[in-house]
C-alpha cells in the first residue's frame, strides 16, 4: 500500500530533476547569448550595462527604517560636550521641559533622558 506511493514520489522527484536539468541548460543558452538579442557586442558591454542600470536605481532604505528624503544630508550626531552635558542639567534643573532643553541644545530626547537620569534627576521605578 505505501510502497506504491514511495514509487510515485521517486518517479516524481525524478522527473523534477529532469526539469531542473532542462531550464538550468536553457537559462546558460540564454544568458550566453542574451548580449546579442540587446544588441550589445559583447558580455562584457551586458555587464557593464547593468552596472550602469543599477547604480542609476534610488537606493531603497533598509527594511524598518524611514527613507530620507532626496536631497537632504545624514543629520551629524552632536557631540555631548561636558559643557553641553552641564547647561542641559541647568535648563531641565530651571524648569525646562526634556523636549524644550533638546530642541533649544539641538539633541535628541532620549539623549535629554538619559543626561537626566546620570544626574539623578529622575525618579526611579519603585522609588518614591
């Protein structure tokens, strides 16, 4: 009873096997010809070709982050200064606000956060 379906699957993977056979020889006749059916005098023109196609494309952001738009830099990271580090405390210590001391000292809000939390001007979990 299962033998038979064992033969089948055998017969099967064979004949699988014989079309990968086929479309690998197909696909190598192809490639090696494909310059001509473009109109390029060699390989080597394709490749170049391609080349150019390719690094003519826009760039694509990698997956899970947000593309910047055409024509802006890549924003530089501010260096925190200890001088930096001190008037960040002293504007969160004046009253200020984690967004208004990082958009006035043009740093990010966690990095507000985290000068805040070395400073112990935080309060912890669990503390009161």
């Amino acid at each position: 009873m299962l033998t038979p379906k064992i033969q089948a699957l055998a017969q099967f993977k064979a004949k699988v096997e014989k079309l990968e056979r086929s479309i690998k020889t197909e696909r190598r006749a192809l490639l090696a010809r494909l310059h001509e059916e473009v109109g390029l005098e060699s390989r080597e023109a394709l490749i170049k070709a391609l080349r150019e196609v390719e690094d003519s494309r826009p760039r694509q952001a990698p997956k899970g982050r947000r593309a910047r738009p055409a024509g802006t830099a890549k924003r530089r990271r501010t260096t925190i200064t200890p001088e930096l580090r001190d008037a960040i405390i002293a504007a969160v210590k004046g009253g200020a606000t984690g967004g208004a001391a990082a958009a006035r000292f043009k740093v990010s809000l966690p990095t507000v956060q985290n000068i805040k939390r070395a400073a112990g001007l935080t309060r912890q979990p669990g503390r009161k």
